[in-house]
C-alpha cells in the first residue's frame, strides 16, 4: 500500500500485492527476497537452514506458473540459497541468478572513489566468491582510466601495503553489519543493485556484473558452487562469464571461497 502510494510520481507501472503464486504467472523475471532477517551479529551463512526451508515451499509454486522465468535471488545466504533454487526449480543455470556481488563491488567503487577523489563511476574494481565474509578482492585489476592501480603501487592490497588500502575490503565485508546494527536491516543499496540487474534483463543490455552463478569448471573450481564472476546479462540470464585473470593469491582466495560454501551447502537438507 506504501508503494502504491507512491505511483503518481514514477512511470506508469502497476503495483499489486497477493498471496497467490497465480498471480505471478507468465513473469520474465521472478525476484526472491522471501527469507529469516539477518539478526545483529549474526553471518549470512548462519541462515542457510532456515531460508532453505522457505525457498522450498517457493520454489515448485513459481516455476508452475512461469516455467520460462529468470529468478533472481536476494536473500541470504545468497549464494548457497541460488544453488538451492537451482536444485529446487529446475531450470537452466543460466536461468538462476543471484544477486551475489555486484553490491560489493559497487561498495567498493564507492570507497575507492571517497580515497581517490573521483566518480565512482570511474572506479573500476571488482569483488568476486562469496557475497560474505570470504569474498575475494581482485587487487590486481583495479584501475582508473585503464591505469592499474598495482602498477602505481606494487604492494596495494598485499599485507606488506603501507598505505592501508585492505582496510577498504574489511569496510566493504563489514558493512550489512554495520547497517544492520544502525537500523535493523539493508534495503536501498540492495534494491538499487537488484534494479541494475534487472533492467540488464528486461532491457537485454548485455552489461557485465558480478553477480552469483554456476562457477563449475572456473578457475579450478570443481564442484557445484554458486559465486560470483563477472557475468554477461540479458534476456535469457546469464550468457557468458568473464574468465578473469587472477594472480596466484586471488585463485587461492577464490577457491577457498568455493570450499567454505560447499562445506556449507552439503549440510543442507532439501
């Protein structure tokens, strides 16, 4: 009904609420934000049981009504839980997508642009594994104007860095919690990347995000893991994955990343 307020001032867009998955039937694109609220002090994975629970009584009503839909998951732990609507739906891989990183990274755009002096828009930088605490920053990518940030400063997110840019890492990983703690929950900056997302979609943009999906086969990853890698979007999902180089440390990183989420996801009952 707030929403619904609120139409006047936007295009011309219908806004409906119900409770029956009837309603949602022909969708291109199904968002998933059904889930157990992450609780002060508490990590993404620890709600990995209790939001697999209601993805389950989700999944089977949505993939009825629109068996030709992208869903795209937001709750958390994003990552393990778009591997189980993946399980749960049946569709394509290339059709499950998670929101994953693609909020990190734009964190850290952000960041970076505060230290830097400049738009976030020209900022380029990405975090990639996990939506959580083992997401991998790709230092050695980072760059203003195709100008490598590492090639200016060697040691630049490297433990021996004197200049302290890790500590831009640690705020990015640190700050659902720090949200939460302040007012209870996320929602503006999520909402605004899941838009990014889905006008990628609806629009067929082709842009590149980092956002979860299947990473079997990347990177010597060898397992059924959702992560996030830089993604080509548009109308049919996932298109193509953006094999990055990655330094020695990242890949390690990254697998690491992949291991921990697995360990997770095997515990899960379906």
């Amino acid at each position: 009904m707030d929403l619904q307020h609120g139409v006047t001032f936007l295009k011309n867009i219908k806004i409906s609420a119900a409770t029956d998955f009837s309603d949602t039937k022909g969708s291109r694109v199904c968002i998933v934000t059904a889930g157990a609220r992450q609780r002060e002090g508490e990590t993404r994975l620890d709600l990995v049981q209790r939001n697999t629970d209601i993805l389950k009584s989700i999944m089977p009503k949505l993939t009825e009504h629109s068996p030709n839909t992208i869903l795209l998951i937001i709750s958390n732990p994003v990552d393990i839980l778009t591997y189980v609507a993946w399980k749960l739906s049946g569709l394509p891989k290339t059709r499950v997508i998670g929101s994953g990183t693609n909020l990190d990274s734009a964190r850290f755009r952000f960041m970076m642009s505060e230290r830097l002096n400049i738009a976030p828009s020209s900022c380029h930088g990405w975090i990639i594994g996990e939506h959580g605490d083992s997401s991998v920053p790709v230092w050695s990518g980072i760059n203003i104007a195709g100008v490598r940030l590492r090639d200016v400063h060697p040691s630049i997110g490297k433990p021996e860095d004197d200049e302290g840019w890790n500590e831009i890492h640690r705020k990015v990983v640190d700050s659902a919690y720090e949200i939460i703690k302040l007012k209870g929950y996320t929602s503006w900056a999520i909402g605004l990347s899941t838009a990014n997302i889905v006008q990628a979609i609806l629009h067929n943009t082709r842009t590149v995000l980092a956002v979860s999906t299947l990473v079997k086969g990347f990177h010597g990853i060898e397992e059924d893991v959702f992560l996030s890698l830089p993604c080509v979007i548009g109308s049919n999902g996932v298109t193509h994955i953006i094999n990055q180089t990655l330094t020695d440390d990242e890949l390690l990183q990254l697998q690491m990343s992949a291991n921990m989420l697995h360990s997770a996801q095997i515990k899960i009952i379906m």
